[in-house]
C-alpha cells in the first residue's frame, strides 16, 4: 500500500528547482482475505474505528450497531505489516545557482516561494429525505476544526523545515 499527500507547491527560480512539499508512507504486508474478521464485537470495533477515521465521532451521530445483513455484507480484514518506510519533504524554497542569486533583473521578475496545498471539506449538502434540514453542529465544527488543521498544516511546512519525526494527527 502507498499513501502520498501533497502539502505544498515549491516553485524556485528555475523548473529545474521545483519541488513539491509531501509526506508518503509505503507498506508491505500480508492481508489475511481468507480468513476475514468473524467475531462480532472484533467487526463491531473495527468498524467503529474505520467510521470514525473516515469522520469524527460518526459512529455514535449515525444508526449503530450496523443490522445483521450490513454486518454480514461487509468484509474486514486484518493486515500483518511487515515493514513500513516513509519520506517527508517539507520548508521553503532551496535555490542553489550563485549565478541566479547574480542576475538581478531576473531576481527581480521571477517569483519564488511555496503554494500550500490543502484539502478541504465543502459545505454539508443534506439529503432530500432527511428531516433534520441542518447539519448538526458536530458535523459543522469537523468540518471547520479539519479545514483549519489542513490549511494550518500546509502554510506550515511551507515555512518550516521539519525534522522527523512529524506529528500531523495532533496537531500543528
């Protein structure tokens, strides 16, 4: 499995220069498919776990526990990791060429600096057939408290280079 996330743009004198600001994990395992998860209060925490990774705290803001039929139609699997690697770039531009620190007129035309790249959640849009007409304010503030964490964090590592290892799931 590889995971990539691009944090930033670096945009240097030269194309040569250009770099991107990201953090990507690579991990090699073994995915038990034959022998899935069974028992229910395991396939109950996973998917406990996996609901509210996708969005906080969705599990207990949602029908649970999950009717017979949806837990027997769902699959989970466990993966033995059996090693993993990561390679994180992160800071400002780097411009190396004495003879572009030099050359003025090009100094002077040239931008250069990093675009923080971010993801972000859109407006909630409710369904047609919910009878809560707003979302709720839990929905409202993950929205906001993960837009503000992505953004923070991109503008960030756009300033700052970081040394390993990096902690983005607590925050900035």
């Amino acid at each position: 499995m590889v995971l990539m996330t691009v944090d930033g743009l670096v945009l240097t004198f030269t194309p040569y220069s250009h770099n991107y600001n990201y953090r990507s994990a690579m991990l090699h395992g073994t995915a038990t498919y034959l022998d899935p998860i069974t028992d229910y209060q395991e396939k109950l925490f996973a998917m406990e776990l996996i609901t509210n990774h996708v969005f906080p705290d969705r599990w207990v803001d949602s029908r649970t526990p999950p009717t017979k039929t949806e837990l027997t139609s769902t699959g989970i699997m466990r993966v033995d990791i059996t090693s993993a690697s990561a390679k994180i770039r992160t800071g400002p531009c780097v411009d190396a060429d004495k003879d572009d620190f030099a050359n003025m007129e090009m100094r002077e035309r040239v931008w250069v600096g990093v675009v923080p790249v971010y993801e972000t959640l859109g407006e909630p849009v409710t369904a047609e057939y919910s009878l809560v007409r707003e979302p709720t304010e839990r929905v409202k503030e993950n929205v906001e408290r993960r837009n503000g964490k992505e953004r923070a964090w991109a503008e960030k590592v756009a300033r700052d280079k970081l040394d390993l290892p990096l902690k983005h799931e607590n925050g900035v």
